[in-house]
C-alpha cells in the first residue's frame, strides 16, 4: 500500500513538473505587441537584398512585401492584402500588431504623412464591416 501511494506521488510530481514546463513554452512563443515603423518594400528584393525600383512595372512583378526597419531587419505581414501593401510600396510606415517570428499580424497600418502618420487600415474597422458575428 505504501508503495502504491509513493509511486502516485512521484508520477503526480512528474505530472506537475511537464505540466509547467509546457505552461512556460506556451508564454514564451505568445505574440508580442509591437509599433514598427519602417518602409514597406518587396520581399524578393530584401530577402536577396537586391535594389528595389519604385516603379509600377516592378511592383507588379513583386508577391509580396514585407516592413524592413532601421537595422535591415524585415517582418511579413500575413493579414495584409497584397493590394494594400502594393499601394503603399517604398513608403515610410507604422505597423502596429503581434509580433511572432518573421511576421507580424497587424492591427493597423499608418503612412508617413510629413511629421505625422494617417491610419490606412484598420483591423478593428475591416472586422466590424466584414465579420459582424464575432463582436
């Protein structure tokens, strides 16, 4: 009988053990909340670090964008569409959004207008016009 509860005991305490450890991975890879501002800019020409040409026949060609920033670092933004991120190619830009990896999921995208910045798109904005069940 001693035996029985000492080996429920040690498996409880393995159990709790696992348990915190997935607890704490799970924290760790959690989204960071972030405002970025840099350029949006092609992602074949960053990625290869090839000279981006701001014209339509070259922003054409591009699949996609990504927001470069100061340091040369780049981020995806999955949740944009091409089209909005086309039309604001080799801008200066605020995204602000969860941060995970490479990518950030943005909740609004602002364009450099002089010294301030004018919000373009919005996902709280876009959910009520187009999800209105999820509120």
């Amino acid at each position: 009988m001693k035996k029985s509860n000492a080996n429920n005991l040690y498996r409880l305490t393995i159990l709790s053990i696992v348990t915190i450890f997935i607890l704490i991975s799970f924290q760790s890879a959690a989204a960071e909340k972030v405002a970025l501002e840099g350029i949006l800019r092609g992602a074949i020409c960053t990625h290869y670090k090839l000279g981006c040409k701001n014209d339509d026949a070259h922003i054409d060609m591009e699949n996609d964008f990504v927001l470069v920033i100061a340091d040369g670092s780049y981020y995806f933004l999955p949740n944009l569409s091409r089209t909005v991120k086309a039309r604001h190619a080799n801008e200066a830009v605020r995204v602000k959004g969860d941060k995970e990896n490479m990518e950030i999921w943005v909740s609004t995208l602002e364009v450099k207008d002089g010294n301030t910045y004018k919000t373009v798109w919005d996902w709280e904005v876009r959910k009520k016009l187009y999800y209105p069940d999820t509120e």
